[in-house]
C-alpha cells in the first residue's frame, strides 16, 4: 500500500511540476531528486514513462520547428533564409533531445524490470 502511495506522488509531482526547483543552495529539482531516489520497479516505471513523454513533447516542437521552417516567410531573401537555418537547427536539437529522453527512458524500463 505504501509503495502504492509513493508511486502515485512520484507520477503526480511528475506530471505536475517537472521542472519545481526545491528550495536550498543546490538547486536540486523534484526531478533530480525522484531520479536519485528511485528504487522500486514501480518508481522506475514512473520515471521511464515520465521521459517518454518528454521525449513526445521535444519530438513535437521539433515538427512544429521544421513545420515553420518551411513555410517561414519575411521580407528579404537573407532574413527569410537566416529564419529556415533556426528553425532547422532547433529541430535537429529537439530531435537529439528526444532521443536522449528516450534512452533515459530506456534505462528506467529495464531498472523497473529488476527483481528487487
């Protein structure tokens, strides 16, 4: 039952505040911490599906990017091409970061598979 509980304040917390930074001198998010904490197949379980979908939403703002990039119209032709060249470069980042949340993702899976 208590497991239960942890769970579902780890998903919660998650959910609702990924990026909450703690109070102190660290600056340690509530990420950071549910991370350093995660030990039970259930807590894992949260986090892989906590970055997945991080990983969904950096994949999204990469299509969005590479969507404004190639309907991006301006005034002159060196600003309208300076604007493709952002937007395609901030759509190749968000694809690396997607990927990375995916291979954190990945890492959870296979921690909340562990027998304990």
């Amino acid at each position: 039952m208590r497991s239960k509980i942890g769970a579902a304040l780890v998903i919660g917390a998650l959910a609702l505040s990924p990026s909450l930074a703690l109070a102190g001198d660290e600056g340690h998010s509530l990420e950071q911490l549910v991370v350093e904490m995660a030990d039970t197949p259930a807590e894992h379980a949260a986090l892989a599906t906590h970055y997945r979908a991080k990983a969904a939403e950096a994949r999204a703002a990469a299509a969005r990017h590479e969507s404004m990039g190639r309907v991006y119209t301006g005034g002159k032709m060196m600003q309208r091409e300076q604007m493709k060249a952002h937007c395609r470069k901030l759509a190749e980042e968000n694809t690396a970061i997607a990927a990375e949340y995916e291979e954190l993702a990945k890492v959870h899976e296979a921690e909340s598979k562990k027998a304990q």
